[in-house]
C-alpha cells in the first residue's frame, strides 16, 4: 500500500527515479568507458614492472620466451643469476647497458631496499648530492636508516661510508642509483627465488617518466572525457528543464496562498492539489500561519499592556509634577502658613526625587537596551567588591529589619565587570527584596568559582515569587500582580538586572524550586574575563 501512494500520479518520486535512473546510467556508461580507454592509453604508455610480474610463474620457471614483450612496449629486462651473471636480456642494447656489478646501485621494485638522492647548496653556491640508503621493515612497516654518503659536483665521495673502498661515483653510477639510465630509462630490480631454489635478480627498464612526456599521455587520455562533455550537458540541461517545469506547476497552489496572505487574506492550500512529498511543506505553511496569528495578537497583547504602562508612568509622573507645581504656587503666592512651609518644601523635595527616580529607571532601559551601548569593564576582585557594596547597605538592612547572610570568598576573586553596572543589578536585587518583603526576611549572597566562570547567587527566605510570574520576571513592564511588586513602580528592575547580565556575556535565572529554606534564589553565571 505504501509504495502505491510513493509511486502514486501525485509523486514527484516516480518521475524522479525515472530520470534519475536514465542519467545516472548514461553517465555511468560514458564515464566507465572513457575511464577504461584512458587508464588503457596511461598503461600503455608507461609500463612498470608490476605489469611483467604478472608472468612471475614463467620467470620462476626461466621460462623467459613465454612473456609476451609486445604489451610492454618500449620495455626490456635482463635477469642475473646468484653470482650476478647474466642469463637473460630481453634487449641487447639492455644487455650492453646493464651489468652484473651493477646490480648493488639499483633500487628494489618493492622498496625493501633503495636509495634516496636529494641535491643542496652551501652558502657559496656549490652544490652537493645527499645519498641515503633504506630498508623497509616488514614487521614494524617503517624505513629503516642503514648508511649515508655526501658527494660533491664532480661526483667525490666527502662524506659518509655507504660506498666503502670508493673515493669518487661516476654519471652511470650517479644515475643508477636514482633508478634511472642515461636520462632515458628507469630501472629497478626484482628478486626471487625459482621452482628449483636458485636465486635470480630481474632488473626492469621502462622509458623514464617526466613531467613532459606524462603530461603529454596524460593529455591524450583526457582527450577522450571531451567525448562525455556534450552529451551530459544535454541530459543535465533536459533533466533541469523537466524538473524546473514540475516544480513549478506543483507549488502554484502554495504560491498562490503565499501571494494571498500578503494580500491580507488567508487561503487554505488543498494537500491533494499538491504532490505527496510537498504536502508537509502544506501542513508547515498551515502551521506557521497559526503561529504568525498568534504572534500578531501577542504582538498587539504586548503593545496594549506596554501603553497600559505608558499610561500608568505618565499618571505616576503627572501626579507628582502636579503636586510639586500646585505646592510650588502656593509658595510662590504666599498662601502657605510659615509652620506649613516646611511640610510643602518636605513633600516637593519627596516628589521630584520620585520623578528623578522614575526618569532614571526609563533612562538606563533605553540606554542598556541599545545596540551600540559599550561595557566599560575593568579588572578587579568581585568578592570584594560585593563586600564593599554589603557594608554600604548594612545599615539600611539593619534598620528595616533584615538580616544579612553573606558567603564570600576570603581570597580575591579576578573578574572583569563594569563596576557601575554591576552595582546597579546589586541594588536592583537588595531593593526589590527591602521594598517588597517583609521585615525579618534574611538576604543571602554566595559567590562561587568554576573555572573560568562565576557564580554568584542572590536568594532571600521572603515572601517568594508567584508560579504564574516566574516565566515573565524578566521581561520589560511586567507590573501589577505579574511582577513582585504592589503596582508601583515601572517593571523594569529585572529587566535592567537580566540585560546587565547579558552585556556582561553571562547568565541569569530563577531557580525554581530554591534551596531549603530559601523563597526566592537568582543565579548568575558570569564569564571570569570578558571577550575582547
């Protein structure tokens, strides 16, 4: 049943197999055989030894007649017996070339032993040759370093007793010992042991791969992946024609809605008007215009509430302001009974404090809430820096009857904060707990180090904060019975503690449930150094 509704009319999946599969398979079919023609021309052109021991069975039998010499074109071998005297060569000018005393300067084809040359200059610009002797190491599978020489220009042996009993190389040597041949051949050497025990050494000489004459076979190769060129530009144009076309067809009913809500309507799309595939992209689309609905009656929730609160901080501002203008006339006109003038000049003095402070708290929102607004941190000891604000505001505890806890290191703790910032979400904490908890309550504060964060927690045992407030603490003009507040006030103290947190790059929530014996806990994780 399943697979009937995937390969259904109203599948993208069919037809996309269909093509897919057509594609895929000419381009397999183009490809293998280019990849077979050009692999065939680059094997052709440079034969290694691997392609001759292919007839290791004949060499073992020094049946060398039997190895056809016409599939390595351009090649020729030459085997030494035991003693390293010659019972083979495939090539007599190979046979002149290549002697038994030879054998010691050549390479193995398996690198079990071998030569490294690397050539350097001193500081005078003459030059020298660096040789190296290897043997691989089967059982450990690393090279082993036996013996070194060093050689000069003209070939002196300076140093080095890899070459014992000789003073000087000569070209043929030089050359030989690189795996190469009078600049035209490359060689390397083969040992093995045939059916009756003798040992034999199988030296191999193939025209020497350059630069030059690898690029130019390997340009000839390449010639054939031309041939692939216009037929999968045909296919892949045809392929993205045909899947251009369905697609557009099948998400015009989508568009169509799309078009439609930025018109201002919604118009639901019909998931059978659509192909299988494309129909959760339907249930999506449903989905977020409920969400946009619902972000947008949020969104108007949020702005009449913030007006709410406009409307309340203008009342709570207006209200003062009148009372400073009424008493202020009524000093200015006399009006006012000298044992009264104190009492005005009391209660002016109280107002515009509350407007100063009013002011201050919807300054410092805007201000931290500003994207270009800059932390001026500095380093210092934050154990006592909260000490020092503690003791500042003992008194004030004291008098209002509650109790102080703290837990602080006695050891510096090395922070960098914005001290005045840092002040202000101390304070917003301390004050929201005196103004809204109860005399008796205890204040506790803990500072703790992990690492290159810090922990800092400020809990009291007061009247706690209601379940239907604490996802929204946080957010700005929470007021009224949604905040811990009696209705006075802006909502923004813990919206200025959380963004504070935030410019420090750190940390804060309320945890819930708190410690035993605490109501109310804030944790506040703050990076030990801030970024730069």
């Amino acid at each position: 049943m399943k697979a009937s509704k995937l390969f259904a009319r109203k599948s993208f999946l069919r037809t996309c197999i269909t093509y897919f599969l057509l594609c895929s398979l000419l381009v397999l079919a183009v490809t293998t055989a280019c990849n077979a023609l050009a692999a065939a021309r680059l094997d052709r052109a440079f034969p290694t030894i691997d392609q001759l021991l292919v007839y290791e069975d004949a060499l073992q039998e020094d049946d060398f007649a039997a190895i056809p010499m016409r599939r390595l074109e351009g090649c020729a071998f030459l085997v030494f017996d035991g003693n390293d005297q010659l019972l083979y060569a495939s090539d007599n000018r190979m046979k002149e070339a290549i002697r038994g005393e030879d054998l010691w300067m050549i390479g193995t084809s398996d690198y079990n032993l071998y030569y490294t040359v690397s050539e350097t200059s001193d500081e005078t610009g003459e030059r020298y040759a660096y040789i190296a002797l290897y043997s691989y190491q089967e059982d450990t599978g690393l090279d082993e370093f036996v013996d070194y020489c060093i050689v000069d220009e003209d070939l002196h042996i300076i140093e080095g007793t890899l070459f014992p009993g000789l003073d000087q190389l000569t070209e043929r040597q030089f050359e030989l010992l690189q795996g190469v041949y009078r600049s035209e051949w490359s060689v390397s050497k083969y040992e093995y042991t045939t059916t009756s025990g003798a040992d034999r050494t199988l030296v191999f000489a193939s025209p020497l791969l350059t630069d030059e004459t690898y690029l130019r076979a390997l340009a000839r190769a390449n010639h054939m992946y031309l041939l692939t060129l216009p037929i999968l530009a045909m296919a892949i144009f045809a392929l993205a024609f045909l899947f251009s076309r369905k697609v557009r067809r099948s998400i015009r009913p989508l568009n169509e809605a799309i078009v439609a809500y930025g018109e201002g309507r919604r118009v639901e799309v019909d998931p059978e008007r659509l192909p299988r595939e494309f129909r959760y992209v339907t249930d999506s689309f449903t989905h977020l215009l409920d969400q946009l609905e619902q972000a947008d009656a949020a969104k108007e929730q949020a702005t009449r509430e913030k007006q709410r609160v406009i409307a309340d901080l203008s009342h709570d501002l207006k209200t003062p302001l009148t009372v400073i203008r009424g008493y202020a006339q009524a000093l200015r006109d006399g009006v006012v009974p000298p044992e009264k003038r104190e009492q005005y000049l009391d209660t002016i003095c109280r107002k515009a404090a509350a407007s100063t402070e009013l002011m201050d708290t919807l300054f410092s929102y805007a201000k931290l809430d500003h994207p270009d607004y800059a932390l001026q941190a500095e380093e210092g000891d934050l154990s006592e820096f909260i000490k020092a604000y503690l003791a500042e505001k003992y008194t004030e505890l004291e008098n209002a009857g509650f109790a102080l806890v703290p837990d602080l290191p006695d050891t510096p703790v090395p922070c960098t904060f914005d001290p005045r910032l840092l002040r202000r979400l101390l304070e917003n904490l301390t004050g929201n707990a005196l103004k809204y908890d109860p005399s008796g309550t205890t204040l506790f504060y803990v500072l703790r180090e992990h690492g290159d964060r810090i922990c800092l927690t400020v809990a009291d045992n007061g009247i706690g904060i209601p379940s239907a407030i604490r996802e929204t603490l946080f957010e700005p003009f929470v007021t009224g019975s949604r905040a811990r507040t009696t209705g006075s006030g802006t909502g923004l103290g813990m919206a200025i503690v959380k963004r504070i947190v935030e410019l420090h790059h750190g940390t804060i929530r309320l945890v819930y449930p708190p410690k035993s014996g605490w109501k109310t806990e804030f944790e506040i994780i703050l990076p030990r150094r801030q970024p730069e």
